[in-house]
C-alpha cells in the first residue's frame, strides 16, 4: 500500500487571482493534459457574491506545483437569469472526443424554499479548451423522481462507443445546528448520446453510519478494475474522500484505508480534504483537491507512492 505525499497549495486566490470573477474558491479542480509538458486545471471560482464560474490554471506537467499561466477570462460564463446554471457551476468532468472537448458541469439555482437546486449541463469547445460553448441552455441530468435537488454529473467514461456516467442524486436535506446541508448519494448511468440519459440507473454508493452525503464520484480504471475517489460529509462536520473498487462499474466496495493521504497539522487542508481528481504524468500518479471550506484558499497538488517497488497502482482515464 502507498501514500499520498502532499506538494502544498498549487493555486492560491489570495496571490494568483485575475480578476474579480476569481475573488476566492478554486472547487473541484479538474486537470487535463494539455501536452508533455502542460496541465489544464479547470476549476470553480467564485466572486465577492459566491457565484463561481469555470476558468483555469496552466502548471508545469513535471512540477504541478509550478504555475505557467492562469486564465484572464471564465472559459464558461453563469448561464441565464432563469437558467439551472444561473447562480453558478462547479466542474464535473472533461472528455475528448472527434466531435470537440465535452465538458460536463454542475450548475447552481437558488431558488425560494431550498438552499440552492444543482443540475448537469454540458458544454462544447473546439479550440483546445479555450472557450466553451453550452450544447443548450436545459439540463442533461435534470429533476426525476429521487432526485428533487441534485443531479450532478461528476465522472465520464467512453467505453464501447457509449457514455458511463456516474453522479450525486440528492433529493432532501440534513439539518445540522440548524441550517441545512444536501444529502445524497452516488448512481451511475450509461447512453448512446450525452444529451440524453436514460431514466433508468444503478444505486453505486450510499451513506453510512453517521454520514448523510457521498458524492463526488471519479471513476478510473486500474487494469481490468475500476477504482472510484468520492468525498463523504458525516453529521459530526468531517468532510473527507474515500475509495471504493468495483469489477463493472456498478458494484462497489468501499475500502477507504487505502486513501494513504491524512489532514495537515495546520494551514490550509487541516480541517477538509475533499474533491479529489487523478491524473497520471510520465509514470506518476498526481492527486488535484480542495482543502478547507470546499476549497476557499485554492488547491493543491499530492503525488502517489507505493511502497511496492514494481507499482502496484495504475490508475488511467
């Protein structure tokens, strides 16, 4: 079994912002290799107001920790007043296809009675990432029956010439020292056409024992498995990843003591670990996640060791 050693915190808002659309927040940051030697890390960031919108940040692919250039503008503005995506939208995932880059974001309504309504919507961009445009302006995963509140898409696979999606379903709240907080859990579904998801889907995961909310899912293959990182929020306020494994895709074991990575004694990621997404670089294994208040200081960037000499673990996407 390995560990995760933590590099610190890559991106910090406080120094590295570009604008007032980039006040504070960088959630779920999501890298894509751009080349050899570049990383894309799309990520959420939010105004004086909260409302974020997807930009992101170049690093060194050799040194993630190395910053080479970060986005003046959103690659993908709020949606319309009116709009799920109005108040708005974090990162889900990034797939490329012949057709362009499809990005499948979460975006963010506040409406009267609820804290906020999360759906997915999906955007296009075919200039290497630079600028996306909505494939339309209504949700792919929308409201359906257990799902009042939340369907967020938050890992994409292309298998077999179709589309594996795996997402939170949130559909009531958890009252905790009197404010609400979303409960849900981890589904998977898969399609002919991204735009269109069957209604019909699998139950992954669910809470348990004191834990009221598990999402985030990212699913990667390792050889003839699939390993998923999620995050999972208890009654108590810890708000941490896990992992789980699985044969197809659909049925998981959840083995969180293999996650190897722990909180920081102090700073930044002392109190939260959450949102973590993989990628691998010239024979190593990095981890892009959130810290503390879901990322309100950045994120940061940890590289996997495994205590096996031949590299048991080989995560790719």
């Amino acid at each position: 079994m390995g560990a995760w050693i933590k590099k610190g915190l890559v991106f910090e808002t406080a120094l590295h912002s570009v604008g007032a659309w980039m006040r504070h927040s960088a959630l779920t940051p999501t890298p894509w290799r751009i080349s050899d030697e570049l990383i894309r890390v799309y990520a959420g960031f939010r105004d004086a107001y909260g409302v974020s919108r997807i930009g992101y940040v170049d690093v060194s692919a050799d040194d993630p920790t190395d910053i080479v250039h970060v986005g003046a503008e959103p690659v993908l503005d709020i949606g319309r007043d009116g709009c799920f995506d109005d108040n708005g939208m974090i990162l889900g995932d990034i797939v490329d296809t012949p057709d362009g880059l499809h990005m499948f974001y979460v975006g963010f309504q506040r409406v009267a009675k609820a804290k906020f309504l999360a759906f997915t919507g999906l955007a296009i961009s075919r200039d290497g990432g630079l600028h996306f445009e909505r494939a339309q302006e209504t949700p792919i995963l929308d409201r359906a029956h257990g799902r009042s509140t939340i369907g967020a898409v938050h890992s994409v696979l292309r298998e077999n010439g179709r589309w594996r999606m795996w997402y939170a379903v949130g559909d009531d709240w958890e009252t905790i020292d009197g404010r609400p907080f979303p409960r849900y859990h981890i589904r998977c579904a898969e399609t002919d056409d991204p735009r269109i998801l069957p209604r019909e889907d699998h139950i992954c995961l669910q809470p348990s024992g004191t834990e009221y909310r598990i999402g985030r899912p990212r699913v990667y293959r390792d050889g003839d498995k699939y390993v998923m990182y999620f995050t999972r929020g208890n009654v108590t306020g810890e708000y941490f990843p896990g992992v789980a494994y699985s044969e197809d895709g659909i049925r998981w074991e959840r083995h969180d003591e293999t996650l190897g990575v722990a909180l920081s004694e102090s700073g930044w990621d002392s109190r939260v670990i959450c949102y973590p997404t993989l990628i691998r670089h010239r024979g190593k294994l990095l981890m892009f996640y959130n810290g503390n208040d879901m990322g309100i200081d950045g994120f940061g960037v940890a590289e996997f060791h495994d205590d096996d000499a031949n590299g048991g673990f080989y995560v790719h996407r």
